[in-house]
C-alpha cells in the first residue's frame, strides 16, 4: 500500500513537469512580406507537441506544423499559434504580422526629342500589381504641373526638361519616374569651308562642311553635286572636274527639323587662255612694213575669263597690254606676249617678229659726172659749158645703201627704160655705143628690201661712138 502511494506521486510529479515543459513560439519568412508573396510560417515550440492549429487572422487557419499562406490584402493581422502535446495540455502564441503594400510602379516612357512645342506624356506602361493607381501627377519641368494618364503640355520655349511623373496606388503608396524632354524646333545650321576662298579655282578644291544645333544635336548632313544624288557627308570631299558646280546641303537634328537647303558654287578652270595678235600696217616687199604699225592683242578664255595680258619688246620690261598701240621703230624686232586667266592660269610666253623700214634708201650715180670729158672710161677735164661728153666705151657706177632692210637691186634708167638691173654692189652698167653720137638722159633708181625706192637726178650726156 506503501508502495502504491509512493508510485502515485512519482507519476504526478513526471506528469506536472512535462506539462510545464510545453512553450510555444513561432516565426515566419520573409521578416516583411507582402501581399503578393508567400508568408511561410515556422513552428518555434517546445515540448511533446502532437497537434498544431494556426488561425492567420484573416479567416483563414491551418493545421500544418509550418504552413505556407498567403494575405489577399495588405495590413496588420494577429495570428495564434496553438498547440498540444501528448499529455493534453494545450498553449498558444499570438504575434502581430504586418503585410505590406506593394507600391506601384511609374514609367514615364523613355527620353524624348520632338520638334514641337506641344508635348504628349503617356504614363499607361506604369503598373500596380496589388491594387491599382488612383493618381498619375505629372511635373513638366518648366513649373506647370497636371494629372493624368495621358496628358498634352505646350512649352512656352524650347529647351531641355526634366519631367517627373508620380504615381499613387489605391493603397496610398507612390512611386517616382524621371525622364529628359528636349524641346527643340528650331533646325541645325550648316557651313561650309573651303581649302581658299576665290571666285575661281585652278586646282581641285576641297570641301568641308560643319553643321551646329544648340539643343537635340546634328543627326546627319547631306549634300550634292549639281544634278547630282544626294549624299551623306562624311567627311570632306573634293571637287575636281572643270566648270561652274553648285553644291547644295543641307542637316537634320536628332529632332527631326530639317534645314533649309542651302547652296554655293565653286568655278574651277584649268586651261590656260589663248591670245593671238593682228598687225595693222602697209606691207612692203618680203614682210617688211613700210608704215607705222598698230598692234592689236586679243585675248580668249573659255571659262574664267582674261584677267591680264601683257607684252615686251626684244629685251625691254613686260607692260601690261591695255588697248592697241602704234610702233615704229626701224628695223627688226621681236614682240613677247601671254595672257593670264581669272583662275591664275598663266599661257606659255609667244612671240613673234614685225620688221619696220619707212625709210628710203640712198643712191649716188658717181660715173659719169656732169660737166666732164670722158674718153675711153677716163675722165679727162671739166667743159666749158657743163656738158658733159662721153667718147667710146664706159661703164656706169653707182652706190646704194640702206641700214635696215638693205639694198635689194639698183636700176640704171637710161632715157626712161631700165637699161639694167644690178642685185651685187658694187653697181655699175656698160652704156650703149651710139654712132656716131646720141643725146641721152641717164638716173639711178635704188630699192631696198621693204620695196622702199629713191632716185638720182638725171645726168644728160652726149655720147659718140
């Protein structure tokens, strides 16, 4: 009986010591969850537990150890955990878990650049996932500010913006988007710059072009070549073919304003001009002139036109030509010319030869001489009366000179008829015998090589034999 007591109070005691070894606690993941997420809970409790009953707060509850479970809404729930161990004795935990709001999400759209001033904003890529969004506030950067989904806004000015969209959902909760509006209506500007600046090219010529835009940047340039297509530029470009061109160009900006087209022209001649000489003058014999002449030079070119033309004579300074002029200097000289176009093309240096002689030669008859005898070819003594006689045979002389052309031929003239031609000095003729005697008229007439003539007095002579 003793016994059985003692036993009675052992099992009392061990009964009493394991239902005050029973705790519960709990924990769940993740530490901050949502309303979109999984909440997984995890049993934390001590003791012989058998049985676990979990009420979430919400309506819900679940009899898993560590049950997985998931809040429709946001907010702040009291969940209990109870549990019981294999002695029936029972114990709960309760614990306050908050759920949060999953915040909307604002896109803006990207960054733009437009070319008007009158801009459309589009917030329909902005979400919320738990709920919905209430209020879409739009700041436009310039100071103005509007609601809503998709909305219109005019600039007073172009220039860069910084717009900012806020969005708040149906739960309270917002978010922020940023993007960049570069209002740009204004188009580019193109230059263009040449290797020189001239109004004519005798060498090819190179061509860049700079274009400029203060806000949105040049997106692409483009150019042609008279009638050409158009091309994108790139880099310089050459011009080279001979002849009057006109380049047109033009720019786009990123905006998309384009410039209006533009144009200038570039004139490229390489072909020296072409002059060429008249001689006003009376000719003579044997190209020789025998009055003043006026020298005219005329001057061509094809393209650029004559700039100057200049001239020298034999070894003097060259003189710029400006109208014809007169020349008579005697003798022979060599006249030097070339022309000089607008392209700085300069003709290769042509000559050639004018020879003047205006002067009349000189001619002397030296035998016979008035007023003397002569027989046998002596001239023996002066007459009384200035006859003059001449006896037997005998033989003309004369001289003739000219120092620019020179003596071509001398004629001796008897009684009007050429009685003889002489080309070789010295210059004589044999005078006819006459029988018995005759009165005759003697002259020398001297030409020179221009064609230029001069004649002697008459001689009267009387001639026997």
């Amino acid at each position: 009986m003793r016994k059985l007591a003692l036993l009675t109070i052992v099992l009392l005691f061990v009964g009493i010591a394991s239902a005050n070894s029973l705790t519960v606690d709990f924990y769940w993941e993740p530490v901050q969850p949502t309303d979109l997420g999984e909440v997984h809970f995890y049993d934390n409790s001590t003791g012989d537990i058998i049985a676990w009953i979990w009420y979430f707060g919400d309506g819900s509850s679940s009899t898993e150890q560590n049950p997985v479970h998931k809040y429709e809404d946001n907010g702040t729930y009291l969940v209990r955990l109870v549990v019981w161990d294999k002695y029936g004795q029972m114990e709960y935990k309760e614990k306050y878990i908050t759920i949060l709001n999953v915040p909307p999400v604002a896109n803006a759209g990207e960054d733009r650049i437009v070319n008007n001033l009158t801009v459309t904003f589009n917030a329909s890529l902005s979400y919320d996932l738990d709920g919905y969004i209430e209020r879409y506030i739009w700041d436009f950067g310039d100071g103005n500010s509007k609601e809503g989904k998709t909305v219109e806004h005019e600039y007073e000015e172009e220039g860069i913006y910084n717009v900012n969209l806020t969005v708040i959902d149906n739960d309270g909760a917002e978010d922020y988007d940023e993007i960049n509006v570069t209002v740009d209506v204004t188009p580019p500007i193109t230059n263009y710059s040449l290797n020189e600046e001239k109004e004519w090219y005798n060498t090819s010529v190179i061509v860049t072009l700079n274009a400029t835009d203060n806000l949105s940047g040049v997106n692409a340039t483009y150019y042609k070549i008279d009638d050409g297509d158009w091309q994108e530029y790139e880099e310089n470009f050459s011009i080279s073919e001979e002849g009057t061109h006109k380049i047109y160009y033009y720019s786009i900006d990123n905006a998309g304003n384009v410039e209006e087209v533009k144009n200038f022209t570039i004139k490229i001649d390489y072909t020296p001009p072409v002059t060429n000489y008249s001689i006003n003058a009376t000719y003579g014999n044997n190209g020789w002139i025998v009055s003043k002449a006026k020298i005219t030079l005329n001057a061509t070119d094809n393209l650029a036109g004559i700039n100057k033309t200049y001239y020298k004579i034999d070894d003097g300074d060259w003189q710029e030509y400006t109208k014809p002029f007169n020349f008579s200097a005697e003798g022979t000289h060599k006249i030097y010319y070339y022309s000089i176009d607008n392209a700085g093309n300069a003709e290769e240096v042509k000559n050639f030869t004018i020879k003047i002689d205006t002067k009349a030669p000189t001619a002397k008859l030296n035998e016979p001489q008035e007023g003397y005898i002569y027989i046998a070819g002596r001239k023996l003594m002066p007459t009384l009366f200035g006859n003059t006689f001449i006896i037997g045979k005998f033989t003309a002389e004369a001289d003739a000179s000219d120092d620019t052309s020179g003596i071509d031929y001398v004629e001796f003239i008897l009684n009007g008829q050429i009685l003889w031609k002489d080309y070789v000095a010295p210059y004589s003729v044999a005078l006819p015998q006459e029988f018995p005697f005759s009165l005759n008229k003697l002259k020398v007439v001297a030409y020179d090589k221009a064609g230029n003539k001069v004649e002697t007095e008459e001689i009267s002579y009387i001639k026997i034999l």
